[in-house]
C-alpha cells in the first residue's frame, strides 16, 4: 500500500539535486528518445519501399522478448522486488538483458521504481501522470506526457542511499551497473552481427542493427514506458482500496509488456512474482519464472496465496 504524503512533505529525503550528473543523464535521455524514434520511422519507410523480411523480423522479435525480460524479470522482479533467488551467473545474465533494453542503469532504475512505489500517485512519485494541472482533455494529454517522457528530464534524482543501498552494496549489481554502456552497445552489436551472418552481406548487418538494434529499444522502450503512463490512467482496478493510488490492469498493455501493464495487481501485490492473477491477464513474464523454477534456475519464488488475493478485492472487481 502506497504510503500517504504529508502536506507540505519535503521532498529531500526521497531525492537529491545532481546538476551535473542531471545533465548526463538529461543528454541519455534525449537521445535514446530520439534516436531510435528517428531509425524507427526510417525502417518504416524502407518496409513499405523495398519490403521487410523474416530475417529483420526474427532479429527483432528476438532482441524484443530477450531485454524485456531482462526488465521484467530481471530489473523489476528480481533486483527490483526481490520476488526470488538466483544464481550469480543467471543474475549477471538478467543484468545484461535488462542493460540492453537502454532504460538506464540497474542502480537508478532500482531507485527510480522503488520511489515509484513509495509515493504512487503522491508528490515526489518521478512519473505520476495524476499530478499535472488543468482538466479535460489537455490534462489527460499533459498526464500522459508527464508519465511517458517528460519525468526523465527533472532535475531530482531519486535518493540511492534510501531506495537501493542494498543495491549499492551488492558487488555483482554494482558491476553490472558499471557495465552498463558496455552491455547496451553489446545489444546494438549482437544482432548487427547476426544480420551480417544470416545475410552474408553488409546489407544485412545494417538491418540487423536497424530493427533488432534502434527499432528494438524504441518499441521495448516506449512500451514499458506505458506502465507509468498509460496504467495509472486507463484499466481496471480491482484493488483500488489496497492500492489507494491510480495504477490499472491494461491488458494490452500487458500483452506487449509480458506482464508488465498489470498494475493494479503488482501495486497491491509487489513482491509477488507473478503479476497476472486471472486467467484473462496475461503475464508471460510470471511464465518465464515458472519455467526457470522448473529446472532449478530460480528458487524461493514468492507468490501471494489465492485467498489472501481474493480477500483484498472486497466488492472493488472492476472499477475502471
């Protein structure tokens, strides 16, 4: 449950003002907005002029379902909640995956996701959608760019020594951190490579690099993107009372996020490994667990029992 902010709350506990490292971050931030937005739109253009093949489509769908789940199941559940235990080797590897999507360091992501939690919906949470003025139309638009993009250009960076000290103090996830350059440029250059061997030409390594490449971090990037956006402004919350914040279940959105768009469950529920609790919400991410667990890759997974989930929806099933 989302804690309550205080009126007039200082926010200097939960962030701290890095002008410097703000400008870095600030510059990686724009063009990882812009640049494969920009190679995105040229790879549309070059499918519908000269076609688009199963080798650019296998390269991204590939490169797609790899570093979500290095998001998913690794930045988010793993290092994130801590909703189970791994081997130093299956951790670097979820690093590595959840590196390449280009959202960020694990550290700061880890700190940015935990302050999420802390303060849902309240001031100080970094990409609220609910906390921008005005009304109508033009608030839900300001919302859901305030949600999406905009909140990766403030000048508070959340508080590493409150939310992740225990990341901080981890040598692996603080390795990992440190690679975390050389682990994204490892994503751009893996399929540039496999294309260029597929087709045996430098054609092929370009289009490698194009949609298993660029294309691959804009789509994995703005869809995860919509779980700070879009779901805590359209879907069902079924836990509305426990959450007391806007987080929804968007189903599409967990279709394409691999589990990723049910909020409302995950909020109300944060340590759960499986964030899809009904056989209509899909979670292929809870999935990827399961089967990890099955072969002794992951271990002391934590799942909600059914009836304490069934005792929190009271009569607030549905309410959109």
């Amino acid at each position: 449950m989302a804690n309550e902010t205080m009126p007039g709350l200082d926010m200097s506990p939960y962030t701290v003002a890095g002008p410097t490292e703000r400008r870095r971050l600030r510059t990686v931030a724009g063009l990882i907005i812009v640049v494969p937005f920009l190679a995105t739109i040229l790879a549309i253009y070059l499918a519908f002029t000269q076609g688009i093949g199963w080798m650019e489509i296998g390269i991204f769908l590939t490169g797609y379902l790899l570093t979500v789940m290095g998001l998913t199941v690794g930045f988010h559940r793993h290092f994130a909640h801590r909703s189970f235990d791994t081997s130093p080797a299956m951790r670097m590897v979820l690093g590595a995956l959840g590196s390449m999507a280009g959202q960020g360091p694990i550290i700061w992501w880890v700190a940015t996701h935990r302050r999420h939690h802390r303060l849902s919906d309240q001031e100080g949470d970094p990409h609220s959608p609910q906390l921008v003025e005005g009304s109508g139309l033009w608030r839900v638009i300001k919302g859901f760019w305030q949600g999406h993009i905009a909140w990766m250009f403030s000048d508070r960076i959340s508080n590493w020594g409150m939310f992740a000290r225990d990341m901080m103090n981890d040598r692996q996830v603080f390795r990992i951190h440190q690679l975390y350059f050389p682990f994204f440029f490892l994503g751009l250059l893996l399929p540039t490579v496999a294309g260029g061997l597929i087709a045996g030409s430098w054609q092929g390594a370009f289009l490698g690099f194009l949609w298993g490449g660029l294309v691959r971090i804009c789509v994995v990037d703005h869809v995860l993107w919509c779980v700070g956006s879009i779901c805590h402004m359209v879907g069902l919350r079924p836990y509305v009372h426990r959450t007391r914040d806007h987080s929804t279940n968007n189903l599409l959105v967990a279709l394409v996020g691999c589990g990723e768009g049910l909020q409302n469950n995950h909020h109300a529920f944060p340590r759960d490994a499986f964030h899809g609790f009904r056989w209509y919400e899909p979670d292929l991410g809870a999935l990827v667990i399961r089967m990890l667990k099955a072969v002794g890759l992951v271990w002391n997974v934590v799942e909600t029992p059914e009836d304490k989930r069934k005792a929190a929806l009271g009569d607030d099933r549905a309410v959109a």
